[in-house]
C-alpha cells in the first residue's frame, strides 16, 4: 500500500480482496514543516489545517438597522451589528447579495434560505437534487477526521438543520451541550496528546464486516433504477464514513497542541427562553471550538434559531417570528423595537460564537484564524421574506486567504458568489454554483487574499 499526496489531502491506495481502495489519513507530524503549524512544502506551505463552517439564525434583519452605512475598511458598525465590536477586525460583513427565484413563488423562511445554501431557486428543501455548499466542501476537506462534519441546533431540536446532501437526505443536529459532548468526547474520543495509545480490536472486526459487503453493494447498485439507487448510495455514503471512524480508531491520532479535553456542561433546555438558549448555544460554541482544536472535525454547521426564529423572551406572550409580522412599527424611533431587540441579541449570540473560537490559541495565533465561518439568515427583513441582501458575514481569515475588517455591498449581485468564495478559499475547486439566474463561477474578489 502506498501514501499518494496531493496539494490539499494525503490518501492511502491499494487493495483489499483485489478491489482497490483510498482511505484518506489524518493530520500526521510527517506533514508539518519543523515548527509543526505548516503544511509540508509539497502542499504549499498553508496553515495546518483549516476549517469551514456555517452559523445561522432565523428573520433576517431590519436593513437601515443591519446594513452599515460605509463600505470598505474602517466602516462604522450599525446598530444591530454592534454586539461584534470586539471582533470587528475578524469579521468581513457581506450585504446585498440576493436570491433570484427565477419565476418561483417566495415560501416563506424557505425559498430564500433554499437558494442560499445551493444557488438554486426551490419551493422546498425536499425538491434540491444536490448538495448545500457545506456539504459540497465537507467531501472535499472532510476526510481525514472523525467526523466528516458536524451539525448543531442550539434550540434543542435536531430537525434543526439546513444541512443537505440531496432533497430527502438532511444531515440532522446534535442539539444541546451536553449530547455534543457524549458526541464528540464520549467513549470513542482518542486524546491527541495522550501518551498511551492503544487500538480498539472491536473497531477492527467492525471494520472488516463492512469492507466484506464492497462487491456486493456494486451489483445492486447496477441492478436499481434513479431513484432507489441514489437511496442507497447515500446510505452507503453513511456506511463509509463509519468505515473511516473504524479507520481511524485504529491509528494513534497526531498531537494536537491546542487541545484541551473539556468537562460536561451542564443539562438545559434550550426550547424555554432566549437566556437558555443563549447558555445552550455559548456552551456548544465552546465544545464545537476543542472539537475542531482536537481535529475531530474540519467541518460544521451552527442553527442559533430556526428559520422562522422561535426566540421567546422568558414571560413574553410574543415570539420573534409573531412580533415580525405583528408589531407596529414605532413612529419615533422608526422600526419595530421588539424586532430589533430579537436581531440584535442575535447578532450577540453569533459574537459569543467567533468569541469562542478566538479564544482557543492555536500556533501562533488562534483557532479563528484557521478557520472561515460563514454566517446568514433566511431573508432580509422578516416582515416582507424579502429574498434580497440577505444578511451575510465571514468570520476568521482561513488561513490568511480571507480579508476581514470590511463592509462589502453586493448591489443585488447573486448570494450563489457566497459560496464561491467559500470553495475557493477552502481550496476546493469547482467550474460553478447554482443555476439559471443563479449560476456563476464567480467569487466575491473583495474578500480574496
């Protein structure tokens, strides 16, 4: 068996019962550069490893108070982007890119999200043939981990996810603190930097059952229509990334210096009010960020809120999505206050998010600038599902290739550029993004290093 490499992935090939096969490693000490915070010279000396995620909350924003009112560096922040000044140099706002429905009904707090996440217009998730971008990327940088990515609700439901492979195949959340935990620290957890390393025999019989089925799984596939094969190829896509878990329980994992192995949190429910919610979601941020410093994942995806936000003061009689479209607007001040109380706490929840990852050290610098986030929401301002300037903001410099600090106005361009941008700085190729008016195989320039 011999280690092929390539610029972003090092893979094992050879054969097992004369079929062949590829097996991406891990992280391995042979693939850092003295200092052990680069990549080898043969991948280009880029920064070890970086990630990619998505943040997402419900009901969008008010514009006049979202948007900043200047462009480029320096911009002051609005009023609902306040809660991110600490972090205003490690946050790119993107405004103004929209979704085009392409002659679609708009469905409410789901056609605008559907196009954001694969570039093209739908009534509903169930009708995508294809990937959301996340999901695009995780194939790409995924292998190698324990967890090819991983998907959190903090409301406490895992129907929470606007993660998607195909129409009927969404990748559901872990959703609170502690399952995150029993998830990504429980039994199966290997510690990077333990000094002991034993493999488990189990994972070994466990993996040879399910390479034994690999024929088999190619004649049925040869024997179905459309429809049912693409049911069982993506159950045996689930398949195969046990058989990589398997893999890698079978390896010591490399040192991991930033990881610290954290303690349980404590049980909540995230379903009760906002404070909850905020504690449930600060709580996984936290363990998300020791998840991806102990190179459990490369990948995630964070819901603060579904789409039609369900945000509840403690008391309140009105949630977020009802005050949206029921409140007044208040002739002094302009807006709606309770509205605008709702965007900006979560504009807060999602600076405690950046918060966490910034806080872990990693090399030289910290974990955040290994890593590009991605944060948006289902529509611009609630009140109207308006699909255009969809609230957009990057978070972290991946590696040195994303610029932060800047207001960028997309001026009605499509938010398909979104995603892009988010496979280019990821170093995953690819010809394109969406279709018809969403199509194109452009990035937002601005924001590239």
């Amino acid at each position: 068996m011999k280690m092929a490499s390539s610029r972003r992935r090092f893979l094992l090939r050879g054969m097992i019962g004369g079929v062949g096969v590829t097996v991406g490693l891990p992280f391995l000490d042979c693939f850092l550069d003295g200092s052990g915070t680069a990549f080898a010279a043969t991948l280009g000396g880029g920064r070890l490893p970086v990630r990619f995620g998505t943040w997402f909350w419900g009901c969008g924003m008010i514009p006049e108070r979202w948007v900043p009112k200047m462009t480029g560096a320096g911009f002051e922040l609005s009023p609902q982007l306040a809660p991110l000044a600490p972090l205003q140099k490690d946050i790119t706002v993107l405004s103004g890119y929209g979704v085009l429905l392409d002659g679609k009904s708009n469905v409410p707090h789901v056609s605008a999200n559907v196009g954001y996440r694969t570039g093209t217009a739908m009534d509903s998730w169930q009708q995508i043939a294809g990937p959301t971008f996340d999901v695009s990327i995780a194939d790409a940088i995924g292998a190698g981990s324990y967890f090819r990515s991983l998907e959190l609700s903090a409301d406490g439901d895992a129907k929470t996810s606007y993660s998607y492979r195909s129409g009927n195949a969404m990748n559901a959340s872990t959703p609170t603190a502690l399952e995150l935990y029993h998830k990504v620290f429980g039994a199966d957890f290997r510690d990077p930097n333990a000094a002991a390393f034993v493999p488990d025999s189990g994972s070994m019989v466990r993996r040879s059952v399910l390479s034994s089925v690999t024929e088999q799984r190619r004649r049925l596939l040869g024997k179905l229509g459309a429809e049912d094969k693409a049911r069982v190829d993506q159950y045996f896509t689930s398949i195969r990334e046990v058989e990589d878990k398997l893999a890698l329980q079978l390896q010591k994992p490399p040192p991991a210096e930033a990881c610290r192995v954290p303690q349980a949190p404590p049980e909540l429910n995230p379903a009760a009010d906002t404070e909850q919610r905020l504690d449930n979601h600060k709580a996984m941020a936290g363990l998300l960020a020791m998840a991806l410093a102990c190179n459990q994942t490369k990948v995630f995806n964070m819901a603060f809120s579904i789409a039609s936000s369900d945000l509840r003061k403690a008391g309140a009689s009105t949630a977020y999505h009802q005050a949206t479209h029921e409140e007044m607007v208040d002739r002094t001040l302009g807006y709606q206050p309770t509205v605008d109380g709702f965007a900006t706490l979560s504009m807060q929840a999602f600076a405690d998010f950046v918060a966490a990852m910034a806080a872990v050290k990693e090399g030289p610098g910290r974990l955040l600038d290994n890593l590009l986030i991605v944060a948006h929401s289902d529509c611009s301002y609630a009140k109207l599902h308006d699909c255009n300037g969809i609230p957009t903001i990057l978070a972290g410099s991946a590696g040195g290739r994303i610029k932060t600090g800047l207001h960028v106005a997309g001026n009605g361009q499509p938010a398909s550029m979104v995603a892009v941008t988010a496979h280019q700085a990821m170093g995953v190729p690819i010809d394109n993004w969406g279709s018809n008016g969403m199509q194109t195989n452009k990035a937002i320039s601005e924001v590239l290093a």
